[in-house]
C-alpha cells in the first residue's frame, strides 16, 4: 500500500507581493470607499485561493478556530429562522471579513513586514484625515463626514489610534521615528473630535486608559492635562456634546439634540429587549429592521430611528437571539484574552507592542458598541 504525496508549488514572489498589495488596499481603502476595499477583498480572496492550492501550508491555524464556528452556526440558524431569511442571509454576507484573520500573516510573514503595513497604514490615514479636514472647512459642515458616514469614520479612526499610539510611545525609538508616529497621528486625532462621535470619543479613552495603564501610567498625567485643556478651549458645541453625553432628563430634551439622542438611544435599547423576548432563541434576523421596530414603536420622532438599535450587544441580542449572543460575547472574549496573552508573552518585544495596541482597540470598540451598532 502506497501513500500519494502532494507536492507543494513554490509561490512566486509577484503573487505574494500582490496579493500584500490587495489586502493593504482592503485595509486602508475602508478609510475612503467600501466599494474600493470589497473589490479589493473580493481580488485577495481570489489571490488567497490561488495561494492555498499551490501550498495549503501557508492557511496557519489562529487559535479561534472554535469561536468563529460557534459564531457561524449561530448566523446560520439566524438566518433560517429568521423573519425574512434571504435578505437575513444576504446581510450576513460580513462573516467573510473572519478570511482577513488568515490573509495577514501570509500577506505580512514577519515582524519588519507588519511595521511597513502599519506604517503605510498610518500615512494614509494620516492623508485622508488633512484632507477631510481641509473639506470639512471649506464646506462648513456640520460633522465630518467626508468620505464614509460621521460614526463609521469616527469608530476607525478610533482604532487605528488605539493601535498606534502604543508604537508612538515605544522606548527606544529615534527622535525621527517617534517624530514621524507622532505627526501621523495629529490629523487623525483631530478628525475624529470634528466627527463629534461620543460613543467613539468614549471608546478612544478608554482604550487610552487601558495604554497607560498595562504599559505607560507616566501618560496618565499627560492624558489629564489634555482632558483639561480640551474642556477649556473646546468651542460650546463640543463641550454640550460632552456634558450632556449621559444626560437623559426630558426637561433639558427641548434644548439640546444630544440629549433627545440619548433618549432615542435608551428607547431603542427597551425595544431591542421587547424584540428580543418575542423571538427569544434565534431573534428576528438581520434584515428589515426598520420596519420590525415600526411594529413597536410606530411613529419615533427620528425616521431613521430603530433601523439599528445603536448598541451591539441589543441589537446582535434582536436579530441573532440569545444564540447568536452568546456565540457572539464568546467570540469577544477570546480573542480579547489571546490578545492580552500575546501582549503578556512578547511585552519587550514590537510583537507586544503591536498586541498592546489591538487590545486596547478592541476594548474601545467593545466600549464604543455601546452606544454605536459597530460590528
């Protein structure tokens, strides 16, 4: 008896070097085009495919293998049970973004490829923020918003800062190198106070916190006198946007539109419950929720209110049932605990430092989903 082997094709340097091409475009594409980054996507995943079948060596195991299968049975019961399924189904198109956890290392093997990806990463955020700021004033909008809608731009920018700030505070790095980290950051900072996102701001801080905390608590002072002279120098729009941030009382509603938006937002929470305990195990599915919230909550004073219930965790609770909910917060909780141990592992390694910044990301958009459906 005799074993066939199957020899492995070495991959060419252009395929590797083109399908890196595709997936950086994917990533930063995000900041300026959903078009572009799906085209982009779609052109990595054909490339991936190409890859795996001249050598199935290069599809690495992430160690959440588990996670995302949980995570998959739940949106496919979602989806069959759901109030509308083939709209339910096409939504759920988003659980192919879980390749990207497999497109990187092969797209960036080693640690000097990864800092090229983040540092290119950073200069085209860095670029697209001068330039929405730059528009944002010639055309005297209201909120920044540019290229992608106010909160969808607010939320990456708030991770892309989460992440690299952490390689911008770095012992040991030359005054050139701190200097470059530093300057990137400036315009994305200043984009995302423009976009007047509270769920964002508050995600953005907290995972500052988390920083300062695990790695640089010498930052905590420095965040403080940047709190203090935010609050003294910010204009009053964005001051009201802050002091009322939690503001709730109907008495106050009549006078600013931040607080009748938290009390939209805590409506939309007690609906999502309502929704929730009518279809308790697999939810109403993830489509049509617009007119699903009609069905409740007939005549909201925002027309646009309830067409996401402005909060992760209700809304996955609504459309995918405590199922999807559970397979959901397990998902987050692992990859937030491998997160934490690759930081604790490499922590005087740039490998640590990189971790430490995906940490402290990924506590700010849990913290951010709050009171932003962001996942």
């Amino acid at each position: 008896m005799t074993e066939t082997v199957v020899a492995s094709k070495p991959l060419s340097p252009w395929l590797r070097r083109a399908f890196a091409v595709t997936v950086v475009v994917q990533v930063a594409g995000m900041l300026v085009s959903i078009a572009l980054s799906s085209l982009a996507f779609a052109a990595a995943c054909v490339l991936f495919l190409v890859m795996a079948y001249r050598d199935r060596n290069i599809i690495a195991r992430s160690g959440l293998e588990l996670p995302f299968a949980l995570y998959l049975l739940a949106v496919l019961l979602m989806c069959i049970f759901a109030l509308y399924p083939g709209e339910a189904f096409y939504n759920s198109r988003r659980v192919l973004l879980i390749a990207v956890v497999y497109f990187i290392p092969v797209a960036f093997p080693d640690k000097a490829a990864v800092l090229r990806f983040l540092r290119v990463l950073l200069l085209a955020a860095a670029m697209f923020s001068v330039l929405e700021i730059v528009l944002f004033y010639f055309n005297t909008q209201d909120r920044l918003a540019i290229f992608q809608h106010y909160m969808t731009s607010a939320g990456m920018k708030m991770l892309l800062l989460l992440l690299f700030i952490p390689l911008a505070l770095k012992p040991g790095l030359s005054v050139r190198e701190r200097s470059g980290w530093l300057v990137g950051l400036l315009p994305i900072v200043f984009s995302l106070v423009l976009t007047e996102t509270r769920s964002a701001w508050l995600g953005f801080l907290v995972g500052l916190v988390v920083i300062a905390i695990l790695e640089y608590r010498s930052a905590i002072a420095v965040l403080a006198v940047i709190l203090l002279v935010f609050f003294l120098a910010a204009p009053p729009k964005l001051m009201e946007r802050v002091t009322h941030m939690f503001t709730t009382s109907t008495e106050v509603a009549h006078e600013t539109a931040t607080v009748g938006s938290n009390m939209s937002r805590i409506r939309m929470i007690r609906t999502g419950f309502q929704i929730w305990m009518d279809y308790p195990l697999t939810g109403v599915g993830d489509a049509h929720m617009c007119e699903i919230y009609r069905r409740y909550v007939p005549h909201p004073e925002d027309p646009a209110e309830g067409c996401h219930l402005h909060n992760t965790y209700v809304h996955i609770l609504a459309t995918h049932g405590a199922l999807g909910a559970a397979a959901v917060l397990f998902m987050f909780f692992m990859i937030g605990k491998m997160e934490w141990k690759l930081w604790r592992r490499y922590r005087r390694d740039i490998r640590g430092t990189i971790a430490l910044g995906a940490l402290a990301a990924f506590i700010g958009f849990l913290v951010a989903g709050l009171a932003e459906y962001n996942f």
